[in-house]
C-alpha cells in the first residue's frame, strides 16, 4: 500500500506539474474567497478545464458522475502535492461543498447522473433556497408553497440570503408540501433558476458587494423528477446538508498566510525578534493556535467518523471556525491599521482593500448556516441531552 | 506503531474498568484523609504496575509495552478522570526521559525496575514558583569522582514518593536515586493533597550518573503534554458531573439544564474540551514520532488544557451553586487538582509565548 501510494504522490505532482499554471500559484483565496474576484484569465479557464477533466476537483467522487474515485487516503496525498506545488482547485461552491454531497447520499441514479457531472467540471452553479423574511433561525416554519399538480410541483412564495442566485443556474430549496405539518411538511426541490416565474433581487450589503439575493417565485412549475427523497423528506435532507455547510466552514480558513508574517512585515520588532506589541503578539499567538486546534479536530473527527459524512460535531466546528474567522478579520485591520480602513480607489494596496471588505463581511459567518446560539442549542439539545422545560 | 481507534478505545474501555473497580474518586478521599506525606496508594500503585502501565512507554526490550506516550496520555487521562492518587504520569514521564536521553546502561539499571513498579521517578526542574527551564540555578560541576550537584527544587510532584529523580541542573540532566547521601526531602502539604516535597540537593554522582544524551526541552514536553492528558481526563469527569447536575436540579419547576442560559455554557465546555482532545492526541503522537512540530504541538496542548480546564472548573463550581463549595462535594478536588496542573510544565501564557518564538514571532 505504501509502494503504491508513493506512486499515486509521484503521478499528482508529474500531472501538477505539467497543468497547474505556475502564474496561478497561491492566488487560490484571491480566486475562491475574495469578495472581488479577478476576471478569469485564459491560464485560469485552462486550469479548471485540465482539473475538471481529470476529475480532481471533486477527487473522491466517484467516476461516472465526474469526480476521479480516490480514496480518502489518496485525496490526501493530492492535497499535499497541490498544496506543495501553490495550486488550488478552481472548482468551488455550494454545489461541491453542501449540495453535491447530499446528493450522492439521497439522489436517485438518474438525478445524480444528471445533476453531478455539472458540479464537477464547474459549469453548473448552484444556490441556497433556505432562508426566508419570516423564516431565519427558525427555519422550519418556511412558508414558500409547493402545491402538487400531478406530474409538477407549482411553487409560490420567497427566498432569501440566496448566495450567488444572481449568478446560479440551480436552485436547492426547502418547500412547504403540507401547511399542517411543521416539520413533515418541508420538502426538498431541486429547481432550474431559468424557469418562468424565477426573480432575483440582489441585496447590498454593509461590506458594499450583493453577494446575496431575495429570490421571488411565482407560479413556478418544477418537475416532479426535480424533488430529492421523498415528499415530507425535506427537514431530514436539508438539515444533513447543513451539516455538509457547517463542516465547509470550519474548514475555510485553512489555506490563508498566517497571521504572524503579515505582522512581522508591518509592525515593530523587539531586539529578541519578537512582535514589539505583546498584547496583539498574544492575540495572534491565540489565533494562530485555535486555528491549528481546530484543523486537528476536524481531522480526528473526519477519521473517527465511520461512515467518512460529517457528524454532528460540525456544530462545534462551525462555531469555532466563525470566531477565527471574525478574530482573524479582526487582527488583519488591527495589523494595518488606518490603511486596512480603506474603502475603494487610489492610495491603497488590493490586500488592504480586501480586508477592510473582508472585516465586514466577516460578521455574516456566525449568522449564516445556522447561528452560534442556533448551534449551542443543536450541542446543548441533541449531543449533550439537555431538554427543554 | 501508533494504536488503532479500537485499539486505543480498548484501551482507554480497560482503565475506566480498572479505575472503577480499583480507584474511584472515593479512593482518592481516603488517601487524602488519611494524610499520609506520601500522598498516593501503594496497594493501587502495585497493581497500576501490574496491568504494565509502569512500563507502558518503556521498549519492550527493558520490561515495557513499547506503546508510546500516546498510549500512556490514554491512561493518564482514564486515571485523571477519577483523581487517581498515583505517581504514574511523573514516572512514565522519567521513564521517557530515560529512553530518550540515557545510555544502555543507564536504561538497563532503571527501565525494567520502572516498568515492574519497583522503582518510581520524577523529574525535578523547577527551582521557583514558576516555570522557568532557561534560568536553572541548580548547579552541576565536575569532579574527580563524577558530579557534584548543589541546589534545591521546592515543589517535586511526586517527591516523597520517588525512589529516583531525574534533576535538571544548569548543565544538564542527572539520575540521582532518592536515597543518595546528601538529598534531603520534605513533604509539601499543597491544594492538591498529593505527594509534592522540597527536594535539596547537595550531592556527589559517579561519572555515568549524566543522562549525555538528554535534551531537557524534549524531557519536559514529555511531562507537558501528560499533564494535559491528565487536565482532559479531569476535564471529562467534571463535565459529565455538570451534566448530570444540570438534569436533574430542579429550581423554578423545571431541571436548571432546560434554561438556555446553562445550556449554551454547557455547549461552550463540550466545545472546548474537544478541541484540546484533538490537541492533546496530536502532542503525545507527535512526541512519538519525533517529529519536527512536537514542540508547537506540546505548547498548543498544555496551552489550550490550561485554558479549557480553569474555565471549565469555574464553570463546573458555578453551576454546581452552593454544593459545589462544599467539601463533601467532589468538584472541589478537581478545582484543585487542575489548578495544580495548570502551572505544571508552564501555565497557558508561559505555552504561548513558547508557541509565537518557536513560530518566529
């Protein structure tokens, strides 16, 4: 086995080496994460093409739906190469990291064949149909209709927080089927954004970029083939992919320049080659260890896991990895000081522009995907057996 | 070979068994009450060794296990959990000591007597009240006849009990076995009520008693990281004691575990332990492993078990109310043995100022 892992190692950093675009190298966040992507350049579409047709930015899925059918271990080991060679997969979103996995887990063969391969290669974008104006922590008392007419579903009603919807090609909703049941009455739809009655209203947020939107449905007819399980399975499906969305979050922050290096190049240094500033020295030191402390738990608990799907510690892990993320935005400002303030134009670096936007945005992580107290309550409730009055 | 999953929840399974069989918390009382300066159980000593957990990091060529600090953190924690008054976490951590910094003769003479339990070791570091391995005051010169030691070490865990020290000195790390003419020992009745005593020194070593090899950083991550096995095993036990209080304290009607206020703490502590569980089982695998990040991880552990176990102690007193101020109440020998533990091998602060120079900053 390790013979043959060596050989799976030789082979990713040979194939690394001859498609991954070394102009490309360790601009992955600025890509993937960045609240202002750069217009793809023609080395950019080159790469996602070469690693799409390879299957490798989805390495453990399996062949036939795009992905490359590599074990755990072998992911790993690709993982480290790329992560030796500075490349990063131009293959992201809610479709492989919340919806794709759901699928595998609850799709019929014909929805993940049609549905999967899209994902894989990057051309299909896919949002989030949770959130609603009445419907936020509370999840479950969403009211978007989804009446059944025989061979189609009619869906009425809004969305909101759609992530990316302006730019997506699907949607993944939760729908109310049954007015008279709370929880068996959620269903879950697959719905193609293209259809008449779909509207999409950007919405401006503090941070200045519409990464979200309001989405309106009006008489929408969405085919039967469309829902994911079975009618009423919607709470049950829907919870499981936020699970899928907790894990992503916990794990964001893990390909990002450390902290301590952006401070040693902008702040004073003591005669001992320490951060002069003992008081931010420690909050990073802080930062810095939680982050590593969390990277490790991710890890024992991915190995732990049996069934390799993320567990209900996710809600741990999701609370974790929002404070870093706040905490980490936090110490980018305090580092830069007034040129981390900057707004937008002349006078200030892309990085320092970024994290000012970056700050702001920073806020939404503990709401999104279910809040920190939402979280607590999932602990408090189902791990720990704390039961309400 | 590092251990399974299974094997290692076989193994953790067979200490709760034992610690339930042989040494609940109750043990510990008695221990305690009875006063004894030794401050451990020689019946409950005799049979720890007997399972072969003496000699659970010791190869198995000098009578051990050959299973590595990350078995032994598994059984420090299992014991930990019910306040075992044992010296097992200093003698395991002398006895890694030994393995890595000593000689084939020095590990023949000392080993395979660790491994069976006859003898027990400590390290002694520690010359204030503080953690501080860089300004050691305990001398070691040269003479004609070996080493001439000279200096004392107030607060040795497990220092009335130890039949060997392991001293660090200014240059260096010696063997120095309890009953050497010229140490003298006084036992040192603290919060804990374990075997702690002043151990001075004023002694004359043959040339061998030198471990040549020993690099007192990696000796002290040894017993760094054990005590942040033991913190999460007392961690563990004291959230579980919160947990079943919180259900079935009944105040205003309802089980106090049913407010939201009590309920979100209580996630908070589950989270924090898990984290230093992942922690913890990085440092001692690292250590094994020798790898070249064991000194952040062993920072990263002892940093986060010493923040993670004040803040669950306080916790655990505060939800407990005024039972768990009573004496009669066992929170309150876990609030003292973590607070002991907190400082051993370097507090929080001391680990992550450790952490940021070994990162360079």
């Amino acid at each position: 086995m390790a013979s043959g892992s060596e050989g799976f190692r030789r082979a990713s950093r040979d194939w690394l080496g001859t498609h991954f675009p070394r102009a490309l190298a360790g601009l992955g966040p600025r890509y993937m994460s960045s609240e202002t992507p750069p217009e793809p350049t023609p080395a950019f579409l080159a790469w996602k093409r070469a690693i799409a047709e390879k299957g490798w930015g989805v390495p453990t899925w399996p062949c036939q739906y795009g992905g490359a059918g590599l074990s755990e271990e072998e992911a790993a080991i690709l993982a480290e190469e790329m992560a030796a060679a500075g490349a990063w997969t131009p293959i992201g979103g809610m479709g492989v990291m919340m919806f794709g996995p759901t699928l595998l887990e609850y799709g019929t063969e014909q929805q993940k064949l049609r549905h999967l391969p899209g994902i894989a290669d990057g051309s299909i974008r896919w949002c989030q149909g949770y959130s609603e104006p009445g419907a936020g922590s509370d999840l479950a008392s969403l009211q978007c209709r989804a009446e059944d007419k025989g061979d189609h579903f009619l869906v009425n009603g809004q969305k909101v927080w759609t992530s990316g919807a302006q730019w997506s090609d699907w949607c993944f909703a939760l729908v109310r089927t049954d007015p008279s049941d709370k929880r068996g009455g959620i269903s879950f739809l697959m719905i193609d954004m293209r259809s008449p009655g779909v509207t999409v209203k950007p919405i401006r947020m503090i941070s200045g970029s519409s990464p979200f939107c309001e989405t309106f449905f009006d008489n929408v007819e969405v085919p039967k083939d469309n829902l994911l399980g079975a009618t009423g399975q919607g709470w049950t499906i829907g919870k499981r992919l936020l699970q899928h969305e907790r894990g992503g979050i916990s794990q964001m922050s893990s390909d990002v320049p450390p902290l301590h290096a952006l401070a040693l190049t902008h702040l004073a240094i003591s005669d001992d080659g320490r951060l002069a500033d003992g008081e931010l020295r420690v909050r990073i030191a802080r930062c810095e260890m939680e982050a590593l402390a969390l990277a490790l738990t991710v890890a024992r608990i991915q190995s732990e896991s049996e069934e390799g799907g993320p567990p209900q510690a996710t809600s741990i892990l999701k609370n974790v990895g929002a404070w870093l993320a706040q905490e980490r935005a936090e110490l980018m400002l305090e580092i830069l000081g007034t040129r981390g303030l900057g707004w937008e134009g002349a006078g200030f670096a892309a990085p320092e522009l970024e994290a000012c936007r970056q700050w702001l945005f920073s806020k939404a992580v503990s709401i999104y995907g279910g809040t920190t107290e939402i979280q607590n309550d999932i602990v408090a409730k189902r791990m720990l057996g704390l039961k309400d009055a | 070979m590092p251990l399974s999953i299974q094997e290692q929840t076989m193994l953790a399974d067979s200490v709760g068994a034992w610690v339930a069989r042989e040494s609940p918390v109750t043990a510990f009382r008695r221990v305690r009450d009875a006063a004894d300066p030794l401050g451990f159980d020689p019946a409950a000593w005799r049979s720890i060794a007997a399972m072969g957990w003496a000699g659970i990091a010791i190869s198995e060529d000098q009578g051990g296990a050959g299973l590595g600090l990350a078995a032994a953190g598994l059984i420090v924690a299992g014991l930990g959990r019910a306040l075992v008054a044992s010296p097992l976490a200093a003698t395991i951590a002398a006895s890694a000591a030994i393995l890595h910094g000593g000689d084939e003769a020095q590990r023949r003479l000392w080993l395979p007597s660790i491994a069976e339990g006859t003898a027990i070791a400590s390290i002694a570091c520690d010359e204030g009240g503080h953690h501080d391995p860089a300004r050691l005051r305990t001398k070691a010169e040269r003479v004609a006849s070996g080493w001439r030691l000279s200096g004392v070490k107030p607060f040795v865990a497990e220092g009335s009990a130890a039949t060997l020290f392991v001293v660090a000195a200014d240059t260096g790390l010696f063997l120095v076995p309890a009953d050497t003419q010229g140490l003298a020992r006084e036992p040192r009745s603290m919060m804990d009520s374990r075997g702690h005593a002043s151990v001075s020194l004023d002694v004359t070593l043959p040339a061998d008693a030198r471990l040549s090899d020993a690099d007192l950083d990696t000796v002290l991550d040894g017993v760094r990281a054990l005590a942040a096995a033991e913190m999460l095993g007392l961690a563990d036990a004291v959230f579980a004691m919160t947990l079943d209080y919180l259900r079935v304290r009944v105040q205003f009607g309802r089980t106090i575990g049913s407010f939201q206020a009590l309920q979100h703490r209580a996630a908070t502590l589950f989270t924090r332990i898990e984290l230093v569980r992942s922690c913890v089982a990085a440092a001692l695998a690292a250590l094994d492993a020798r790898a070249d990040d064991s000194r952040s991880l062993v920072s990263l552990a002892k940093a986060q078990a010493g923040d993670m176990l004040n803040l669950v102690t306080r916790e655990a007193v505060q939800m407990h109310g005024g039972i768990g101020m009573t004496d009669e109440h066992d929170v309150g020998l876990y609030l003292k043995r973590a607070k002991m533990l907190e400082g051993a091998g370097g507090t929080s602060a001391f680990h992550r100022d450790r952490y940021a120079r070994l990162n360079g900053y």
